[in-house]
C-alpha cells in the first residue's frame, strides 16, 4: 500500500501531514529514510519509522456470518463452539469479535470484525442501529400486540422497550411468523418483548442490522467479507 495511505490508517494524519512528516525525514522504511509520499511498502514484511517508532500495522477485517443455533457470539467459551471457532484460520485477523450478542439458540445475521471502533458504534444506544427479526412464535399474534409493540413493550419487571414495529405474516393459533423491527439491544430482548404479552418465540433469526442486511446466498455457519458496497454504507459509524 502507498507510504501515506498507511501512514493515515495508524493515525498520523491528513496526507498533508503526512507529506510533512516525510519532508522532515521522520520517515524511515528498512533503515533508510523516504522522501516520497507516494511509494508502495509492505508493512507486513518491512519496517517502518515514524519519528524514531516503529509502525505496527493490523489489517481490518469485516465479515458476516449466518450465525447457526447452538453457538455462542463470544470470542472464548469453556463450554461450548463460539461464531469465532467456525472462521478458518487463515481468515482468523488477531482480534476478531462478534458485534452484539445473539443468543445462542439464535440464528442469522452476525457481523465480525477487529475494528474495535466499528462495534463499538453500532452498539452506541443514541445511535439506534434498527435490527431486524424473523421470529416464530407459538401461538396467534394479533393486532393488539401489534399495537403493544407500537406503542412500547413493558417487560415483566417495569423495563419499557422504544416503539418497535410489527409486521404479521402468518398466524394462526397453534403458530404465528412475524418480522420485528427493534432500535434497541436489550439482552434477550425480542423473546422478552413477546413473553411480556403471554407468548412464547420458538425460532428466532436475524435478518439485518442497521444498513447491512443477511445475504440470503449463506447457509447456516457460512460467512464471507463484506462488500465494499456494505462497507461504504457503514461509513457512518467507522
Ligand atoms: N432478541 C432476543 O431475544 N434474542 C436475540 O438473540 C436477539 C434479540
């Protein structure tokens, strides 16, 4: 990558600093001082100083991943397979981690990176990143709990939830599919809202976060880098 690209990306800087960092000879690359902004280094394999420091460089990565039920979204677990255990080592970045936890019976989309600030965002709750679900419930969902959501679930126990949206597909009284649209990240907090009005969720998958949505291509476990399109649309929170 160009000299000042990465120089940008480890925090020196507009590319007009940066210039100047270089103009001053504050810039060494294997030992020898540059005087180009414009020259490829590999700072896998070469050394970079900046201002007598050396430059340690961590590539990004951005992934996601149809979380299968029966894994958990942490990093480490004693006990049971984590959504980090299912990337391949050779895509395995130091420092991956699953953004917001999905519980483990839960199923679809999971976004996994390393870029700490990125997760960190999307979970900010002023932020209200919309999550999607697709949600099997165990018997009729109605208007009235339609309304309910609109309005704002109360758990058992006095939490009120934000207005969420409600959108009946199926229903009948032995089984009803629905799709819930929630701003929030309350812990358990779909299963909780449908508790709170006397129903149980029997399935539960994930089908967006914010701008990115699940590519319907991966099955159970699978994932793949995002796009740069979905990454153009995460601008807002890098
Ligand atoms: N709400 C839940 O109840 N569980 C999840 O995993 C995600 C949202």
């Amino acid at each position: 990558m160009r000299l000042d690209k990465l120089l940008g990306e480890v925090g020196f800087g507009s590319r007009k600093t940066v210039k100047r960092l270089i103009n001053s000879k504050q810039v060494v690359v294997d030992g020898k001082v540059v005087m180009e902004d414009n020259v490829n280094v590999d700072p896998q394999i070469q050394e970079v100083f900046v201002l007598q420091k050396k430059i340690y460089y961590q590539p990004h990565a951005y992934y996601m991943m149809n979380k299968p039920g029966g894994v958990v979204s942490a990093v480490q677990d004693k006990k049971n397979e984590t959504v980090i255990d299912l990337i391949k080592e050779s895509d395995r970045f130091p420092g991956l981690y699953p953004v917001g936890r999905l519980d483990k019976d839960t199923e679809g989309l999971l976004l996994i990176t390393n870029n700490g600030n990125l997760g960190y965002q999307l979970l900010l709750p002023h932020k209200h990143v919309a999550k999607k679900y697709e949600v099997i419930v165990n018997e009729r969902v109605t208007n009235t709990d339609r309304e309910a959501f609109a309005e704002g679930v109360t758990f058992h126990g006095g939490i009120k939830c934000k207005p969420a949206k409600l959108t009946i597909l199926e229903s009948s009284d032995l089984e009803s599919r629905v799709i819930v649209e929630i701003s929030e990240g309350k812990f358990h907090q779909v299963k909780k809202m449908f508790l709170a009005c006397g129903k149980k969720v029997t399935y539960l998958k994930r089908l967006s976060m914010g701008p990115i949505e699940l590519d319907g291509n991966l099955s159970a476990g699978a994932y793949r880098p995002l796009t740069i399109e979905e990454l153009n649309q995460l601008t807002p929170y890098f």
